[in-house]
C-alpha cells in the first residue's frame, strides 16, 4: 500500500524568504507520480508542481521546486521567495503508475504554511 | 475553459438521510473521481469513472455510489448518512491519457450530518 507523511503540521516562514515542506513516500511501486496541492481556506486543491518516478531532474515550476531523492524516498516542496499569498495548506501526494487514466491518489496529512509580513 | 464545478457548495443533512452532490468536469475531460476529505486530514479517494462505468474504489462501503453521464458530469449519492460522513468532497476530472495524470479539482461540495 501507498503511504504519504508529512511531519511538519505548521510552518511559519517569514516573506521573501525561502522553506521547504517535508514528505516521504512509501510505495513498492516503481513507476509513480509525486504531486505537490495548495489549497486555500476555499477549499480548492491547486496542483503546484509533478515528479515522476522516472524523471532524473529535480522539477521546478516558477517559485517552486521540488527536491527528489528517490533512494530515501523523499519529495520535499521548495517555495522561494514567499508572499502572503502562499500561506496555505500544503499537501503531498502520490499516484500509482505514470499518466494515464487511473487517478487513485493517496494525500499526506499537509503542511499549514502562515507567511509572515 | 471552464473548470470543474461542484454543487451545492454547502449542505446540512441528519442522520439516515440520503445526499447527491454534483460535479461538471473540466472541458474535455472524461475521467472523474471523488475525494472525501475530513477536517484536518488530507483527502482520501472514493471512487473514479471513466465512460460511465466505475473503474476504481477505495475503501469506501457501498452507500457511496456515483455516477457518470454521457458529457462527463457525475454524481456522488451517500445513502444512510452517519455523523462521520460529515466533509469536504472534491470533485477532480482530468483527460484520460494525461501526460502526468494531474488532476483538476473543484471547490469541493462542504456536507454536515447532524
């Protein structure tokens, strides 16, 4: 079975500074996709940045990055240069295979981000 | 293009009731899946379908059922509602074939079971 952990409940990170958010995964699996969402006291999950399994360079998407390291297993969220805007939920996921049509995904417990003016 | 919407947005249901929620996809997505997600918890993965047919379940007993229409909309029904039910449901759709398989989410439909 998937597994996702997130260890952090709270980050403050004060603006214009960088964080990380932590995750592990656990998955017997050698084709997966690891996913980083926000979602804002809305309610919605906004897709932020991708890693498949397969992908030897780290992905980055704007102000994010994410910092993989398969061996340990570990897909840890970079956010450079944080705004107000960020503060927000932050959830770790992963999807078993890569593309395609099946879209079980399993979601870590996330990460509430506050982003100090 | 139109994202994934969700209605209603808030509900207040009683024990034993029953509950539809709806959810029109993303234009030109044919696969949807529902997510349930508790209060502080991340959300856990209910079912998905894809060509009206349900092709994936969690761990989820069968009072929640769904369904999919010919454009792609669907509908989560929970029967005999429980005071655990109460969440936040996520309606997420992307095109099947996706390159990364990111799914595209609604505001989510907010239940309460009184």
């Amino acid at each position: 079975a998937q597994k996702i952990t997130q260890t952090q409940p709270g980050m403050f990170v004060q603006e214009k500074e960088a964080v990380t958010l932590d995750c592990t995964y656990d998955t017997s699996d050698q084709s997966y996709g690891l996913f980083w969402y926000k979602q804002p006291s809305s309610g919605e999950m906004i897709f932020l940045i991708y890693q498949g399994s397969y992908d030897e360079q780290n992905a980055t998407e704007g102000r994010y990055s994410l910092n993989f390291q398969k061996a340990r297993k570990s897909a840890n969220l970079v956010i450079s240069a944080s705004q107000l805007g960020d503060s927000a939920m932050y959830f770790c996921a992963m999807r078993e295979g890569l593309g395609g049509g099946y879209q079980k995904v399993t979601f870590g417990t996330g990460t509430k981000l506050q982003v100090i003016p | 293009e139109t994202g994934v919407t969700q209605s209603p947005t808030h509900l207040i249901k009683t024990r034993g009731q029953q509950v539809t929620l709806r959810c029109s996809s993303q234009s030109g997505h044919n696969t949807v899946s529902w997510y349930q997600q508790a209060l502080g918890q991340g959300p856990q993965f209910i079912f998905q379908y894809y060509r009206e047919e349900e092709n994936g379940r969690g761990n989820f007993p069968p009072r929640f059922s769904g369904l999919q229409f010919p454009n792609y909309s669907s509908e989560l029904n929970v029967n005999a509602l429980e005071l655990d039910d109460s969440a936040l449901y996520l309606c997420a759709s992307s095109p099947s074939g996706g390159n990364t398989g990111e799914l595209f989410f609604g505001e989510g439909s907010r239940l309460t079971v009184l």
